[in-house]
C-alpha cells in the first residue's frame, strides 16, 4: 500500500479546492433557487457530482 501524501502544499491545495468546490455549490443553489429549482433535485445533483 502506499504511505499518504504529506507534502503540505498537496495538502493547503486539497483544503484549497474542497473550499473552491463548497463556493461553487453555494452558488449553484444560489441560481436553482432563483430558477426555481427544488432544494430535492440540488441535493441529488451534488451527491451525483461527487
């Protein structure tokens, strides 16, 4: 098996892009709200996303 990555770079980048990631559901949810999409369909669409 292989040992984790440690180098911390490779890690503040991992942090980095979940946190891009969480800013780009936020604003998807922000627009189904606007056009009027259920809270149901977005959830589904994130966990298929994922």
């Amino acid at each position: 098996m292989k040992q984790a990555n440690c180098n911390p770079a490779a890690i503040s980048n991992t942090l980095l892009g979940t946190r891009r990631n969480k800013q780009s559901y936020k604003n998807i949810a922000l627009q189904n709200i606007r056009n009027g999409t259920s809270s149901k369909e977005f959830v589904s669409g994130i966990f298929h996303s994922v």
